[in-house]
C-alpha cells in the first residue's frame, strides 16, 4: 500500500466520522459507556483480589500437641513443615510465652492470683501461614496424621468465602461487559451502514472509476477504528480520575479502614487495564464495521 | 523523413512477431469490444438484449440510438461488466467479461471513462476535487495528480471554475467535469449514456464535440443518444437498436425517423 493510499484512507475515515455525526457520537457513547464499566469492575476486582491476597497472608493453620510433646519435637515438624512450597511461614509459640502474652492481655495485675502455675500448660503450638491457601486441606488432613498432633484448627470459611465472593464478582462483571460489548459492536456496524449509504452514490461512482475493494472498504474500517479507539480512551481518563477522586475519599473519610486494607494505587494496575480496554476498543470498532463493509460492501 | 521512419516501423513489425501474428488473426487484434450473441434477460420479463452481435474497432466512434427501452442502457451496462449477460460472449480490451475474475474487475474499469446522463459528481466537493477524486481512487502518485487534472480541466474549459462547487455550475459545466473525471485516468474507451438528455442544444454540441476531439486523439468512444439532430449532422457510425435486437448498423449512418 502507499503511503498516499494511507493517508487517504485515514483521512476518508476522519470525515466518515463528522458525516453522519449523531450516529457516530451514539457508537462512541455506547462504547465509552461499555468500557467505563468494564474499567470500574476492573479496578474494583483488583483491588478485591488484592484483599483477598493479604487476607490470605493473615489465615493460618494452627497446630497444637498432645500432653508430654517435647519442645524438640514440635520444633522439629516446624523445621518439615517450613520445607513444604506451600508453607510460607511457621511460627512455634511455647505454652510459656502463650500465657505470658494471655496475662498482658487479658488478666493484667490479677495474673498474681494464678501464682507459678500455668494454665496453658498444653496450649504450645506452631502458627502456619500459607503461600496458597487453596491448598489448605491437604495440609490440614497431612499434620493430623502426625502422632503428636492433637488438633488442628483453621479457618477455612473466611478463605473459601473471599475466594467465592471474588469469583462471583468477576463472573458477574463478566456477563455485563459482555453484553455491553455486544451492543457496542451492534452500534458500530449500524453506524457504519448508516456511513456505507450516506455515501451510496460515491461509493457506485468509485466502482465506476476502479476502486478496489480494500480502497472503498478501507475508509469504513478505519472509521470503525476510529470510534473504538476514541470510545477506549475516553472511559479510561475518567476511570483514572474517579479513581483517583474516590479512593482518596474513602482513605481520607474512613481512616479506620486502614487497618484492613488499603486502595491499591493507579500504578499498580492502571497500565494493564489500559492496554486491555484500548484492545477491546479497537477490537470492537474494527469487528463491528467489518461485519457491515463485508455485508453491504460486495464490490 | 516521416513516411521512412514509418516504412522502417512497418518492415520491422512485419519481421519480428511474426508467428505471434497469425496465432491472433488481425481482426481481433483492432477489435477493442467483441460482442457475440448476447441475450440479457432481467428477473422480470421477456428479454432486454435478444442475441445481438456487435464488433467495434480501436479508434471508432460510435453512435447507439434507438427507442426507449430498447435496450441501450443494458448494453452499456454489459459493457461495464456492471451486468452478465444470460448468455453469449462479450470481450472489451482483450478481458473476456464472462469470465474476469472479480480481483480484476477495478483495473479493467480503469481503462474505461463513463459518462452519465445525471452527471454523477459528488455535490459535496468543488470542481477539481471531483476530477482529482478519480485520480486517488486509482492510487495515482499524489505528485501527478496536479497536473492531470489541470490538463482535463483545461482541456474542458473549465480550468478558470476549479474552485467551484459543482453544484453552482450549469449542466453543461457539471457534465464537462464529469468529462473531465472520466478522461483524466486516460481510458481506452469512453462510453456514455445519454450525456446529452438533461441539456440543451447549445451545451449538448459543446459536450458532442469535446468526445470528438477526445476521439481524435485516439480514444474509442461510444455514445447512446436520443439527439437526432446531432448524429445526423456528425455522420459517425450509428448502430440503430430496436427491442434488444440491433436493426441497421450503419458508417457515417443517420437516425431515422420511426416512420
Ligand atoms: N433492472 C431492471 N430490471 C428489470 N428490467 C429492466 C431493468 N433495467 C431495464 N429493464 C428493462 O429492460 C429493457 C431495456 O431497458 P434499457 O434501460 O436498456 O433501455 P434503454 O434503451 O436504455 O431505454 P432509454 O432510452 O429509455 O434509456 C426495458 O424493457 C426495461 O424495462
Ligand atoms: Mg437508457
């Protein structure tokens, strides 16, 4: 192709634009909104995924021995268990230091009443952080089978329920964008036939002339891309401002919830969520004038 | 000088491809538009066309009158290969239309000017864009385009209205750049359909003469008229049709009154 074709071409495309205008800012509206949605679900899913993630850090396995265990013993499973790829981190707490911790916490100044004794005599135990908590169970049902094991207890509702409530939330932004999408590409060809018959005449006169397809087609695709790319670019500059505008917010309102999780910055996903929305954008915009060129366009 | 240098010209043809020659018997070789047998039936009815056989040489000049409905426009229309016919064969410059691939279809069309009655330009755009339009459909090097389409519109005399929009012209200005934008890609064959039906005596002449002048210079041009007035004065070769059948082929022939 030359490059005069090129420009040609994009500039045709350009003017297909302003040519039929309320057709054109209904597409771009469409798949602003589309992908407006489709960015707000993604921010909102990483940030999910990302409490999820440190939740997951914070839920251990805990394991605690029989009677007469000695403390060699219990540091010697810590050592196996600190070789497993899905252990990430195994704390021993010795029964003295359980009730020493136990006394400050609770008991204060009437800890005397317990004088030397100590109550938590069997309460040493190893605190298991995992790297994959997916594979809890099989870990689980591994250390009770170890004899001076006398119970392991776990918290195994909070991991599953932030797993499926994430799932959840994915599949349902899943089904919406979807159908957005399907929209978006549904406008676009019409856009586009409304484009192709606009310039009817033109386009019969080009064939008279010898135009090849790709130079009566080409314009319409690119006008297509156009509005994609236009549709892609816009809904991310306002994602990124209320973004920005929301989660500053949030921290600055409900300084509390800090101390369960914090916003995950625009750098930590943004680039990612950009690239994949300018892809769709395109996508769609190159897919649905495509349907329509190679419908209505049999030159 | 000239007549040797011709002389040379000839000796040397004749020796050369000599065996090319008789493999393709001499009348084909003028013969830009070879039609034989054509019937053209539409969906609805009896036929358009009904086996007409028609043989034009390179450089002709062709009037093509008859009534109306006759079958004049379907013709041109096969010509174009904007139609097949239902059957027969018809070959323009060497492609044999029934079977060209539709890959090839734009560079045929591109040895084809095509003027219409209803001018067909694009009201939108001014004089020059509608004669340059033509040039960048064909991907002509932006660098030529310039002159090109001053030469056309010079040679249309309308290079002065270049800047005008198409739509503040007279017919006879608008069917010039039509004209033009069919001329400027430099075409074996100009057909055209009634160029003069929507014009009055005085710029239907003016666009009658612009073809013979375009003919001279070695263009094969084929008109369908209805202008009895000027095929009868310019005594070209008129190929009378009459219910899709052609009825009197005539050089330097009129066009008779129905009676
Ligand atoms: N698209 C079509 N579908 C069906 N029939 C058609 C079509 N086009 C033309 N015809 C018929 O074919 C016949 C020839 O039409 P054509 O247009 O070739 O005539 P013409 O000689 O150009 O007439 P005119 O001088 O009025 O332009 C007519 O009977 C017409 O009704
Ligand atoms: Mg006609």
């Amino acid at each position: 192709m030359m490059i005069s074709t090129f420009w040609y071409t994009l500039g045709q495309g350009f003017k297909n634009l302003t040519r039929n205008g309320w057709y054109t800012l209904a597409s771009i509206a469409t798949i602003t909104a589309s992908l407006f949605l489709f960015g707000i679900f993604y921010a909102v899913l990483a940030n999910f995924q990302n409490i999820v993630q440190e939740a997951e850090k914070g839920v251990s396995v805990t394991v605690f021995f029989h009677k007469g265990t000695t403390e060699d013993e219990m540091l010697a499973l810590k050592a196996e268990l600190e070789m497993r790829p899905e252990v990430r981190q195994v704390d021993f707490e010795s029964a003295a230091a359980a009730w020493e911790e136990f006394k400050s916490q609770y008991l204060g100044e009437y800890a005397e009443g317990y004088g030397g004794d100590n109550p938590l005599e069997d309460s040493s135990n190893l605190q298991i952080y995992m790297t994959d908590v997916s594979r809890q169970s099989s870990l689980v049902s591994y250390i009770e089978s170890v004899n001076i094991v006398r119970v392991v207890n776990r918290s195994e509702i909070a991991a599953s329920t932030l797993s499926a409530a994430n799932r959840l939330i994915a599949l349902v932004s899943f089904g919406i964008i979807a159908l957005l999408i399907a929209v978006s590409v549904f406008l676009i060809s019409n856009t586009v036939a409304v484009g192709i018959s606009i310039r009817s005449e033109e386009i019969t006169i080009m064939k008279y002339i010898g135009a090849t397809d790709f130079i009566v087609r080409a314009p319409f695709v690119i006008e297509g891309i156009i509005i994609g790319l236009i549709g892609s670019l816009l809904p991310m500059g306002i994602v990124y401002l209320i973004y920005r505008a929301a989660t500053d917010y949030f921290s600055s309102r409900f300084t509390m919830l800090k101390s369960f999780f914090s916003f995950l910055p625009t750098s930590a996903f943004f680039g990612n969520l950009m690239l994949i929305t300018v892809i769709i954008g395109v996508g769609i915009g190159f897919f649905g004038s495509m349907i329509t060129v190679r419908r209505h366009l049999r030159v | 000088m000239a007549d040797e240098k011709n002389n040379e010209k000839n000796k040397a043809e004749e020796k050369a491809p000599r065996r090319k020659r008789r493999t393709k018997p001499r009348v084909t070789q003028d013969e830009i538009i070879t039609i034989e047998n054509v019937t053209k039936t539409y969906q609805t009815g009896s036929p358009a066309l009904n086996g007409i056989s028609l043989h034009i040489k390179r450089g002709e000049f062709v009037f093509i009158v008859g009534d109306s409905g006759s079958g004049k426009s379907t013709l041109i229309k096969l010509l174009l290969r904007e139609l097949e016919p239902t059957s027969g064969n018809i070959t323009v410059m060497g492609y044999n239309l029934g079977r060209i691939r539709h890959r090839q279809i734009p560079k045929f069309r591109r040895k084809l000017g095509i003027v219409f009655q209803d001018f067909r330009l694009l009201k939108d755009r001014n004089v020059y864009e509608n004669v340059a339009f033509a040039q960048r459909v064909v991907q002509t090097p932006p660098g030529k385009i310039r002159n090109n389409v001053t030469a056309m519109l010079s040679l249309v005399g309308l290079a002065p209205k270049y800047k005008n929009k198409v739509t503040q012209l007279s017919g006879g200005e608008q069917q010039r750049v039509a004209l033009a934008r069919a001329l400027v890609n430099k075409p074996d064959i100009l057909l055209a359909d009634e160029p003069t039906g929507n014009l009055d005596p005085g710029n239907s002449w003016e666009i009658m003469k612009l073809m013979e002048q375009i003919n001279e210079r070695g263009t094969t041009v084929i008109v369908v008229t209805h202008n009895r007035e000027i095929v009868n004065s310019m005594r070209k070769r008129v190929v009378t049709m009459n219910q899709g059948v052609i009825v009197e082929d005539m050089e330097e022939g009129i066009y008779r009154d129905d009676d």
